[in-house]
C-alpha cells in the first residue's frame, strides 16, 4: 500500500546564515565557530543538551589530544573545563590508565633513545588514552559558550528534512514540541553523526554499502556502548586492579570472570570488559564500563526495529556485566548501575566530498594544500575488523572532504566528513571531530561574507582564518620534534588484534 503524506504550509520557526544540524563535538565546533567569525548561527539539537555521545552517550573524553597538533575551540574547551575544577587530573588517573606507550618505548628502546618530547610531555600516544571531564558541568559550559557566542541553539528539535531548490539546500524541516517547522538558512552543516541532512538531500553518501570488504562485506558495522556503575570504592577497586596486572592491567580486563560467567549462562556477548575509573573525575566511586555491544549484519542500523532490538539487547547485557562485576570485583559490593546512554554509537552515512580520505593517507602522515586540521587518532577497527594498529603518522584532513561534491552549500563534520569507512574510525573521534566541525563553521560563516557558495571559497582565506584563531592547519607547520614521537612509535609497528582480522591489511589502506 502506497500512503502520501498530503503536503500542508510550514511556518518558519527560524532563519539563519548557517544551520548547523547536531550539537556534538562537531557541531560544538561548528556553531562556535560560524558565530564566531560573524555568521548568524541555529544549531538544532534533539536533546537537551549539547556534547553528542560525549554527554547523552556517556563519553565525557576527549582522545590523543596534543597542544602541537591542536589548537582553537578544542584547547579553549578544556582550558575552561580546567579552570573551572572539572577535568580529571592526569596525576591522579591510575597507572594503568595512563597509557602504556611511555613504558613501553622505555623498555623497548631505552631511555636514551626514546624522542625527549615522550619523557618530558604527556600528551598524544604517550600520555592518557583522553582527558576527562564532568560531563554535567561540560553541558552548561556548552550552553554558557554558545550563549557567549550569539548562537541561536534550539533543543528537543528533531531534524527529519531538507528544504531544497534546484541543487541548493534553503533549509530543514524540523519536528519540535510545537509542531512540524521549516528553519531556513544559506549554508547547512551536518553533524548529526548519522549523515541524515547529507542522506535526506540527495547528495552521494557512503554508508548504504556496508563494510566494504573482507569476510564481513556487505554486512552492516555493529554498535556498542558504555554505562556508567556508581557507588564503587574507588581505592578497593584501584587496589585490586594494581594486584592483579595479568587480568586487570590493562584497558581491555576482567577476562576470567567474564569467561566464567558466559559458560555459566551469562548474557554476555563480549570476551572482555572496560572498567575505566578515568572518567571518575572527583574520585567519587564511578566506573565506566564498556561491554554491551550488538552485530547488525544484514540490516542497516537506521532500521528503527533493528536499533530497537539493539537497546533491548545491550539494556540485558549491561545488568549481566553489572552482576558479574558486583559478585566478582572487590569494591563494587555497595555497587549500582547509575546511568545508561541515551543512543549507542551507530553508523549511519557520510557525504562523498571532492576527496574521501583513506587509511593509506593516514598510514602516510599525508599533508593536502587544502589542510584545514590535523588528525592523529589512529583507526578505531578493533570491532569491525579485530585489530587496532598505531600505524598512522598525524596527518592533515583537507577542506575537501567536508563538502559535498553535489551539493555547494552542504558542509559536513565529525562522523560525517567523506572519509573511508576504516579511516572514520579514526576520525570521528571526539578531538577530530571538533577540529572538522571548527573548521566547517568557519568556512560557513566565510562563504557568507565573501558571498560564494562553500564549494567556491577562497581556501587561502579559510585557512589563515582558521590560523589567526589558533588551529595548526597542516603538518607542514608542526616543528619536526614534534612529530618525531609518532615516528618512533608508527616504526614498532604496534597492532593489537583480538581476533585474525577480517581484512588484508593492504585492503585496510584503500578505506
Ligand atoms: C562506548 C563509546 C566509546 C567511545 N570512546 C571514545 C573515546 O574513547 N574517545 C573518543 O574520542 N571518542 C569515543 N567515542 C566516539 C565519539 O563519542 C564519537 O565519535 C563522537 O562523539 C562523534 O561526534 P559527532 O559530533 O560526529 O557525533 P555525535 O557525538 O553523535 O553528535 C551528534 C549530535 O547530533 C544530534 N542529532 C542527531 N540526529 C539529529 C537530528 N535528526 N536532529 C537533531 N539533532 C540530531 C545528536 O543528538 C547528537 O547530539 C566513543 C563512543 C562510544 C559510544
């Protein structure tokens, strides 16, 4: 049966130079920065908040961040987030958490021969796996630099579609607590982290075709997420985890109770656990487990039935982990599941720009005279393809992925940038992200000024903006001895599989 939606008059609930559709660490960059640099900015969000997975998906982290390769919202984030007392001290996160790489080099190399930058910094690959932070507090320094900034943000604004003339998008249309609205604007960026604007247009995306391939090609990338357990004894817990390095010594731990409870029954799909006490910022006696994942296989994850299946799922696995973690680990007697994320990671489309970057240019270190911002989070793969690799050199992400190659005024950010499906592993992290999202804003709000359409601006003048407000644009300005770390680092060739992958490491580069 065919059914028509009959076709009714919108009211305009809103006009602006720059839409920016999603408030995560994209469009966080997207919309300070379009603000910034003179453009009248909305930034629509469907929840009440803005920080994306970081705040509604429990993930208060940003990863591999280093003052030499990142510079602009990102630093002055977490230069606010430090004043204000509520970012985690590196001094006080857990050896085991502060990232191997250090004692690693050391014991590989010497001391004599590792980079001075590894001994006398502890930032990048060799410093914490992310800095922390409050993710409550974050939510109003969000809304308190927004507000700083002249953004419009408008919350419980769902965007379900595009308004489009010709080949140019005029705006969205959006579901709101009063009604179905239309919102108009010239330039529209996507950080929704699923590519609904970019899909919703018309415009080339990546994502209908699944992992592209390998044993699993074709079949759709599954999803996890992470809970937050309360009420644990933080330094029973720090304690038994320093006394028991084999099993807990590690970010991946607590195998041998999760491989006793499974064969006892357990509903537990993973073989390993994540039980981070970084994130617990105060000391307070929260941990942050990752363990409830989900294979979507052969239906996409935008199938609500599907997602629908996935929550029900994970919601069983996350009070299975709980028991085992409550009957097993010393300091989680008085334990409590304190809060489950609002939406898992999920995969959805990304606009094909007029460059889709790959993980052979990140394997490269690859500079592009289009540089708008440097990457260094190496390709995330461990669960689509087993593996996870330091195997990238900080690389540059030109402009030209972050527009669409068929539509001149549609931008993109974050998880939605044209990259490679392996490569947006990597780069859709959260320091990546907001870097992409700055740098898309910014050129917005400059193709505003200068009257062209995104797809026509001037990149000289993106750039030296984007310098002028602090971000290294490309590689070819980060001082060698900054880079050198990663080099050694890249030269050990530290893969880390969990399983034999599922791809031909030399099909890995094409993606
Ligand atoms: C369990 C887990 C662990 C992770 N670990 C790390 C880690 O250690 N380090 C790290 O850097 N990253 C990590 N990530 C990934 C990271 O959080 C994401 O890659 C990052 O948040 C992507 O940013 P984004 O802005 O592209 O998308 P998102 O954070 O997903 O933000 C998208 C925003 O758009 C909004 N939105 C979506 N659709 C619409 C719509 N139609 N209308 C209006 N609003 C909409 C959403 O509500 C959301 O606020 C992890 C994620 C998970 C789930």
């Amino acid at each position: 049966m065919e059914i028509y939606e009959s076709p009714k008059k919108l009211d305009v609930l809103a006009s602006a130079d720059v839409i920016v559709c999603g408030g995560g660490p994209a469009g966080i960059g997207a919309a300070l920065a379009s603000a910034r640099n003179g453009a009248k900015t909305i930034l629509l969000e469907k929840f009440n908040s803005l920080g994306g997975l970081q705040t509604q998906g429990n993930n208060p982290i940003f990863t591999f961040v280093d003052p030499a390769l990142h510079g602009g919202i990102i630093i002055e984030i977490l230069k606010r987030l430090r004043e204000a007392g509520a970012l985690r001290k590196f001094e006080e996160i857990p050896p085991y958490e502060r990232g191997r790489m250090k004692s690693i080099l050391i014991s590989l190399l010497g001391k004599d021969r590792i980079p001075k930058r590894v001994l006398e910094t502890d930032v990048g690959w060799w410093g914490a796996w992310g800095v922390t932070f409050d993710l409550e507090y974050y939510k109003l320094l969000l809304d308190t630099l927004m507000d700083e900034a002249g953004v419009k943000t408008l919350y419980h604004t769902l965007v379900v579609d595009v308004l489009k003339e010709e080949n140019e998008l005029r705006g969205v249309i959006v579901e709101t607590p009063e009604g179905r609205k239309a919102i108009l604007g010239k330039v529209v960026i996507d950080t929704t982290g699923t590519g609904l604007v970019a899909w919703k247009s018309g415009a080339a995306c990546m994502g209908d075709e699944g992992i592209p391939v390998g044993k699993r090609k074709g079949q759709y990338p599954g999803t996890l997420i992470a809970f937050f357990v309360g009420g644990v004894d933080y330094q029973k817990f720090v304690n038994f985890r320093l006394s028991n390095p084999e099993q807990w010594g590690q970010m991946y731990c607590g195998m041998d109770i999760v491989k006793k409870a499974k064969e006892k029954g357990a509903y537990i799909k993973h073989d390993a656990l994540v039980c981070a006490t970084i994130f617990d910022v105060y000391n307070a006696g929260r941990v942050y487990v990752m363990g409830p994942v989900y294979a979507f296989d052969d239906k996409p994850p935008w199938s609500v039935e599907e997602l629908t299946n996935a929550e029900k799922d994970m919601r069983k696995q996350v009070w299975a982990i709980f028991k085992v973690l409550k009957e097993n680990v010393p300091g989680f007697e008085k334990a409590y599941v304190e809060r489950t994320p609002a939406y898992p990671v999920l995969s959805g489309h990304r606009i094909v720009g007029k460059y889709v970057i790959t993980v052979g240019d990140m394997r490269e270190g690859r500079a592009f005279e289009d540089s708008v911002a440097i990457n260094n989070m190496p390709p995330d793969i461990f669960e689509l393809v087993g593996r996870f690799g330091y195997e990238i050199l900080p690389h540059d992400i030109p402009y030209r992925a972050l527009v669409s190659k068929d539509i001149p005024n549609l931008l993109a950010a974050g998880t939605v940038i044209s990259a490679g499906l392996f490569a947006i592993g990597g780069l859709r992290y959260c320091t990546p992200s907001i870097c992409t999202g700055q740098a898309a804003g910014t050129a917005a709000a400059l193709s505003i000024k200068t009257n062209v359409s995104p797809t026509d601006l001037d990149v000289t003048l993106l750039q030296d903006t984007l310098r002028k407000q602090g971000v290294i644009v490309s590689v070819k300005e980060v001082p060698p001895e900054a880079l050198e770390p990663y080099r050694v680092i890249k030269s050990l060739g530290l893969v880390f599989k969990r399983r034999e992958p599922d791809v031909p490491e030399e099909e890995i580069a094409k993606y």
